[in-house]
C-alpha cells in the first residue's frame, strides 16, 4: 500500500491521467509533453487560421462594414454578387455586383493561358535539364532564380521595363524601328502583359523542380526496353515518360490552376485592376471590396464563395484524373 502511494506521488498528475484514459504512464507521459511541445502550433493555427475562418463565415451572412457591428442580411451577399435579383424579381432592394461576373470572366482567362503555356514550358525545361549536359547544374540555378525574387520586386521591374515611353523593351523595339505597344497601360495589351510577367516568374521556379524529380524517377529499365523495341524519342516520351509522370503532370495541374486562380499580386501592382478593369481579376475584387469599400461581410462572401468553387473544381479534377493518371504499383 505504502508503495501505491509512494508510485502515486512519483506520477504526479500522470496517475490520474493514466487512469481516466486507460494508458499507461509513461505512454500518458509521453502524450503530455507531446501535446506540451506543440501547442504553440495549435495555438497559432486555432488563432490565426480556424478563428479568421469561422468568423469570416458568419460575416458573409451579414452588413459589416468593420467600424460598426455586423448586421444579419442571410443570403444577400450571394445574391448580389450572382446577380440572381436580375432572374428571380425576389429581391428588388438589392442592387446586383456588376464586376462580379467580369472579375471571375478575366480570372479564367488569365488561368486558361498560364496554366497550360506555364506546365508545358516548364516540363519541356525539366525534360531539356534533365539530359545531363554539361553546366546543367548552372542552368538549373539560372533558371529558378527568378522564382525566389519576391512578386513585388519582379512585378516593379516589369512594370519599369513595360514603360510605354522610357521602358526598355519599347527602347529597342523603336531602335529597330517597330513601334511598341502601351503593355501594362493599354487595354488590348494589360492581359498578355500581366500573362507574360506570370510566366516569367513561375516557368522555372517548384513546378520545373517538381518535374524534374518525377523525370528523374522513371525506371532506366524502361527507357532500355523501349530502345530495344525500336522506339523513337517521341513514342518513349508518350508511352513510358508521360505515363510515368502522370501523378506528377495532375499535381503541378493542381497547383497551377488554383495558384492562376488566386493572381492578385501582379494585378494589384502592376495595373490596379485597369485599364478600363482589363485586368479586374477576382482575388482583386474581393481585396477591393472588403479593404477599400470597407464591405468586410460582402467580401468575406466572395472569398468563401471563391474557395467553395475551387474545391469543387479540385474534386471534378480528381475524378477526371482517373483516366489518365497512372499510379506505379496501383490496382
């Protein structure tokens, strides 16, 4: 008896724990410390990322204009931004988001073009640095720099060398006698412009990385049997690479399509949703509308609105994979 109370006391607080969870001391011991060491993330994640989630959730559904306290409206929110009082006469106070509608319209414009010019460049590149030349490992570095220069500080570039008049490409095109066009100051040229200075900044960054590591994972022995075979360059890429690399083609799809979905940065600066909303992207919108409008419950209705969408996109995308992505070692 003595000793129960003398290993009792040992315990501490770990002998009642171990009794109401029916484990074993040291295996409570072990949780607690465990739990100990990573609560300043559970902390941050509670504070930072579910708090700011679940309060945005209830502003979508609410008049909240941050200095005063947010007013139940229900589904309003969603209703002008869908337009929807426009097809069901319902809701005649409601005045309808007339950029909505073109805001989402550039945003898959701009993913339509970077997105399949961005993952083909930058598997062609992998495919080029994964040959084994000499100085691969320079060009390699050369390559990825651009992805590590910060978005502001390569969006500001462009910006200065797109200058209609002192930049520097319009420099040499009207030394060669070719007139420039007004780039990021025009409306028929902002969205190539913005387009162009996306792909500068993500060809060679992680997707490139990505492929090359999945090139680097296909079998030799394939490559071997298909040399016997008899076949050429393309076949071997289209029926043992490709096939190979699928999981990796679907991943950087992925990435690619949700991170062209959320462009902000390049618009923001580089032409502030203009000329004439050329470049009025939808992360823009919802950044317009709740920090410069001061519609945070509006806002917070976009972007829940915004990640609804890309999920469900995500899930089609998924399902769709299964005909065409190849998993080694899947049934």
């Amino acid at each position: 008896m003595a000793a129960t109370a003398e290993q009792s006391a040992r315990l501490g607080l770990y002998g009642p724990l171990s009794r109401l969870f029916k484990a074993r001391p040291t295996r409570v011991r072990e949780a607690v410390w465990g739990v100990t060491f990573i609560s300043p993330w559970i902390l941050g994640l509670i504070i930072f990322t579910i708090g700011p989630l679940a309060a945005s959730f209830y502003w979508s559904f609410t008049e909240f204009d941050i200095l005063g306290s947010p007013k139940w409206i229900g589904l309003d929110n969603f209703i002008t931004a869908l337009n929807l009082n426009k097809v069901i006469p319902l809701w005649p106070d409601l005045r309808p988001d007339r950029l909505f509608y073109h805001a989402l319209g550039r945003t898959l414009v701009y993913a339509g073009l970077t997105v399949p010019i961005g993952t083909i460049s930058s598997l062609l590149l992998a495919i080029l640095l994964n040959q084994g030349l000499k100085g691969t490992y320079i060009y390699r570095t050369l390559f990825f720099i651009p992805h590590l220069v910060p978005s502001v500080a390569y969006v500001m570039l462009w910006k200065f060398l797109m200058h209609p008049r002192v930049g520097l490409i319009n420099s040499a095109l009207a030394a060669i006698g070719i007139q420039g066009p007004g780039w990021l100051t025009h409306p028929d040229s902002a969205m190539m412009s913005v387009v162009l200075i996306g792909l500068w900044g993500s060809i060679g960054g992680n997707r490139m990385l990505i492929f090359l590591a999945g090139l680097q994972g296909v079998p030799q022995e394939l490559y071997e049997a298909a040399d016997l075979d008899g076949a050429n360059s393309w076949h071997k890429f289209w029926n043992v690479t490709f096939p190979m690399i699928s999981p990796t083609v679907l991943f950087n799809l992925l990435l690619g399509i949700i991170g062209a979905l959320q462009v902000f940065n390049i618009a923001f600066l580089g032409t502030g949703g203009g000329p004439s909303y050329a470049t009025w992207f939808y992360a823009l919108h919802i950044y317009r509308q709740a920090f410069e409008y001061f519609r945070m419950g509006y806002g917070s209705a976009l972007a829940w609105m915004f990640a609804i969408a890309l999920v469900i996109f995500t899930l089609i995308q998924m399902r769709l994979s299964e005909r065409w992505v190849y998993y080694a070692g899947g049934s």
